[in-house]
C-alpha cells in the first residue's frame, strides 16, 4: 500500500471540513491560550505587591510620604473648599505641535 502526496492532501483536507476541527478546534485554543494568558497577567499582581519597599527607598531619598489618614477625601474637600473657585482664569499651555504658542 503506498501512499501519494495527493492522496495524503485530501486526506488532511477532508479532515479539517470537519465542523469539530474547524470549530472547536479554535475554541479549544483559545480557552487554553487564555488561561495561560490570564495567568501571566495574574501574576503581575502578586509580583509586585511588596511596595513598601519602594516606599522606604523614597523616605530614604529625602521625599515624606504620606500616611493614609492623611490622603482621605474628606481631608481633599476641605482643603479644596476654602479655594475660591467662583473666580479662576483658564491658562492655556504651551503645546509642541502649535508653534505659535511656543513663544518663550
């Protein structure tokens, strides 16, 4: 029994008609790449979850950190309310792809 190279071609292209292979066949690639996905994306979290350390290298360097009460929003909206913000003027900013407002 000898097999040809046109023989083996229809037998492959018979094989991948079929609905299973040419519909689950993907699904099932997917669902297996995506958890391995997930995975590498998880693990991020727990790969740098220790910034304390980064912390203590800034306090370190001479930059005070804040502490936690210290950053509440209640903390926020009464430093913003004794703002005046009825009267404020919109100052526009120099933008690199307008030359005309890169005048110094």
């Amino acid at each position: 029994m000898t097999l040809d190279i046109a023989d083996i071609k229809a037998k492959i292209l018979k094989f991948l008609n079929y609905r299973s292979v040419k519909h689950g066949l993907p699904f099932v690639l997917f669902i297996v790449g995506g958890s391995f996905g997930l995975r590498e994306f998880t693990n991020v979290r727990y790969e740098y979850r220790a910034t304390k350390q980064v912390q203590d290298n800034l306090e370190s360097s001479g930059i005070p950190m804040k502490e936690k009460h210290e950053t509440t929003l209640e903390a926020t909206y009464e430093t913003i309310k004794e703002l005046d913000t009825d009267n404020w003027e919109n100052k526009r900013i120099a933008r690199p792809w307008e030359p005309e407002t890169l005048k110094t």
